[in-house]
C-alpha cells in the first residue's frame, strides 16, 4: 500500500474476518482505498477498491472505542474533508502527500533508475557523480577525500581498509532534506574483507562522534546492522538496534535500507530480508552530523572493504526500485574478472631515492619504484627474473616509512599484481630513478602497508 498517510502501513495481509464494519465513516481523499473500524478488534482496515485486497493498521484492541481510532477520516465519496494536518514541530515539517512515493515508479535504464530525492551519489572515482540541482538549475558534484591508508581499488571504487573516505560540502544538505520528509534511503555496494566474532566497525555513519548519530550502518561481526535516530529512540539509534543481514568476506552485496516512520526495511542483491513495524519515529531529533564512510567520526575502528554504488535519497524507496538497481549494478559486478596474483622473493637491487613531501605538489598519494631479482615464487609465476615493483610512498600525505627502510641486497617477501592489471594508477603520482625501465612492472598489494613508522613488508 502506498500513499495512504505517515504511518500507514505498507503491507499487503490476507486473513478470515469475523468482525463486524462501523461502515459509516469511509476514506475517499483517495479514489483507490477505502478505509472503516473493524469494530471487534478495534481497529482499522484499509481495503483497496475492486480487488478484494486488504490490510490493517494497529494492534487488536489499541483502537479507543468511544473515539474515532485512528484519526477522522472523510465521509461520502471523495468530496468530503482531506485527512487532518498534523502538527509540526519546531525543527521538521510533516511530509506532504508529494513526499510520498506513487504507486506507479518510472524507472529509467541506467543507475540509479529514479534520482527523485537523491541528495548524494557516488559510482566510482571514474564516474562525474553528478546530480542535477533542479532549483539551480545547474549540477552539483559530489566530492570527498581518502584519509589515512585509504585508495582505490582497480574498479575505482574506495578501498577503506585502513582509511576512510570524507565527504565535502554535503552535510547540512543532506539534514535539511530529511527533516523536511522524515524518511531516507541509503543505498550501496558493500564488499567486506574481514569477518570476526568481536568485530564491530562503522561503515557508513552520518554523525560527529561515537554515541550521537543520525543514521549508521555497522558490520557486526557477519551482520549488517542499522542505527536510526528517531524521535523514539536514543541519541544514536541503537536502542533498538536493526540487524539487517548476515554477510561473508569478500562478496560484493547491493544493499538497500530504506526508512518512513514506522516502516524500514533492507534490500539485499534486489531482494527484501527485512522489515518491520516496530521501528517508528521522525527525524525531529536529527542534528548536525558529519558523513563519512569507512568508520566514525572520533572513532578508532576503520572499517576494511570497498565501497561503491553509493546513493542517499530523502525519500522512501519500492520494491521495484531496489530490484531495478541492483539488477543494472549486478551487470558490471558479473564482468569483472580476477587478476593474476603472485607471491614471491626478490632481492631489492635498486632503489628510488625517497622523495620529499614537498614534490608531491597538488598530490595526495605517490608511488616510488625500485628493482628487484625475484629468487623464487611462492605463489604464481611473473615468469621474470628482474622486475619493477611500484610501492606507495605517501597516502594521505603521510609517508609510509618503511619503504625508505628497504636496504638494496636484501630479500623481501613481495605480494604483487601487474600494474597494468590496476587502472587506478594511472593518475597517481609515480617517482622512478631506476636505470631499466623496460622490465615486467608490479604493482605491491601486500597487506600490511603501515605509515608512521611501522613496516609494510617483512625482511627476510
């Protein structure tokens, strides 16, 4: 059901009914639905016009029978009183009937099929992220920065392991848009790479620290889980907390939590795995946040995992919606293909004189380039005996120090791609004094890549 009112419920239930009908007050504000007491139980029934279909709204015996229950529906056949206006509190306004969706979604063939309430949005760093301001008249780009040992990964998505991704000139935008309507969609690609009973790391928040938020997602240990600040809850939304879906390593998972007041509910991969009543509330309570994605404002846990797919809406969004838009992502996620991965040992024989921070200019990220006589392999085949490996030298603007630590003569142990095999390089900064430049070129993934002084490759 749609369009009803705030509060509504949105549901379709089949049930054998025994009650009896106050059939002399109808809903007819809107020519589809008509509404009457269900005397026995105290509640009302919303029954759609020439289908036989029907649901109700309340709790048997919530209904004050003395009272018109649920609020003072219109008489006769569409001409009589609209629904009455609800009062508005000083810092939200109630939605318009505008604010809530249609039955009919038109949906275009592209991501995202319907951009009506998009506030923010972000593909990929590949992509302009462009959202058209129809009261400007003029696009607005949606920006923002890796911080600490975030980059990107070769699908120019946000690889957070390590970092996070700091979004610029959104905030009061988007605190403005859902507290004129009280409802949000959030909207993401979500590719975890650690799973851990003790695990609890924000992944994408709306808040200025720990304890106070507007809206976060959170892995869980293998669980998504979901705080909304409402009227109704605390001041960060975990009392109650949502558990959305159980989620493995390494898996790309589209996922949609849509929120109207006492309505949420989470698509995954286009399809529903959670919903409720219980959750109620609007966003009266809502206060400047900070939106960040990779973990929390003032928080210490970063959360490790690419983020891409990325769209926050202040509206509700359909069942048809969320399948529309997992299906046009699934397309690019299914054409992806794994790259080479080689584990070896090589002998650093050459090295890049470490640059100053000053020559990275306008930069935030380098890459520093030394050689190496592999010695043997431990996983795959480069099939060379001399190679060029390109390390990251700075992220974030904060050196990574143990590249500077790196003695020639010395054997490391080298996780390596082909750096051809990482289009996102191609825009990074690279510093290179090596005298052959025609050998086989890596790209260094290993792991555990520290700044500050704590190594990113282990010594042999």
């Amino acid at each position: 059901m749609t369009a009803i009112r705030p509060g509504g419920v949105d549901g379709w239930l089949q049930w054998k009914y025994d009650g009896t009908f106050d059939n002399h007050r109808w809903s007819s504000n809107d020519p589809r639905f008509i509404v009457c007491e269900d005397e026995k139980y105290k509640r009302m029934v919303v029954m759609e016009f020439g289908t036989g279909k029907a649901t109700h709204m309340g709790k048997k015996g919530e209904g004050d029978p003395e009272k018109n229950m649920y609020g003072d529906f219109t008489v006769g056949n569409g001409k009589g009183k609209p629904w009455p206006k609800q009062e508005e509190s000083p810092t939200s306004k109630a939605p318009t009937e505008s604010a809530w969706p249609s039955k009919m979604v038109v949906l275009a063939n592209t991501w995202p099929g319907n951009v009506d309430g998009l506030i923010f949005l972000w593909e990929n760093r590949r992509k302009p992220n462009e959202i058209f301001d129809d009261e400007a008249q003029t696009p607005r780009y949606c920006n923002g920065r890796l911080r600490g040992l975030a980059k990107f990964d070769r699908y120019h998505a946000m690889d957070l392991t390590g970092g996070t991704f700091e979004v610029q000139g959104i905030d009061q935008m988007l605190l403005e848009a859902c507290l004129r309507t009280n409802q949000l969609a959030l909207e993401a690609v979500v590719t975890t790479e650690t799973i851990s009973p003790e695990l609890t790391c924000p992944i994408i928040t709306f808040s200025s620290e720990q304890g106070s938020g507007n809206f976060t997602l959170v892995q869980k240990g293998d669980n998504l889980v979901f705080h909304l600040r409402t009227a109704k809850t605390d001041a960060d939304g975990t009392k109650p907390e949502t558990t959305l879906y159980r989620i493995d390593a390494g898996q790309p998972n589209h996922i949609v939590v849509a929120y109207r007041p006492g309505r949420p509910v989470c698509y995954v991969n286009g399809k529903r795995v959670f919903s409720t009543v219980d959750m109620v509330g609007n966003f009266s309570n809502w206060s400047a946040q900070r939106l960040l994605f990779g973990g929390e404002w003032g928080g210490k846990q970063d959360w490790a995992g690419q983020l891409e797919g990325i769209a926050i809406y202040n509206r509700f969004l359909s069942p048809e919606e969320a399948k529309h838009n997992y299906a046009h992502y699934a397309k690019r996620l299914k054409a992806r293909q794994p790259v080479a991965r080689f584990v070896v040992r090589a002998r650093l024989r050459e090295k890049t004189q470490m640059p100053t921070i000053a020559k990275l200019q306008e930069y935030v990220r380098a890459l520093v380039v030394h050689t190496y006589d592999a010695q043997n392999a431990l996983k795959g085949d480069p099939d060379s005996g001399r190679i060029l490996v390109a390390h990251w030298v700075f992220l974030d603007r904060q050196p990574v120090l143990s590249i500077d630590e790196k003695r020639v003569g010395q054997l490391y142990r080298l996780e390596l791609e082909r750096f051809d095999d990482n289009p996102q390089l191609e825009s990074e900064m690279q510093f290179n004094d090596c005298q052959e430049f025609d050998l086989p070129f890596f790209y260094d993934v290993s792991p555990d890549q520290k700044t500050e002084g704590q190594k990113s490759a282990t010594k042999l």
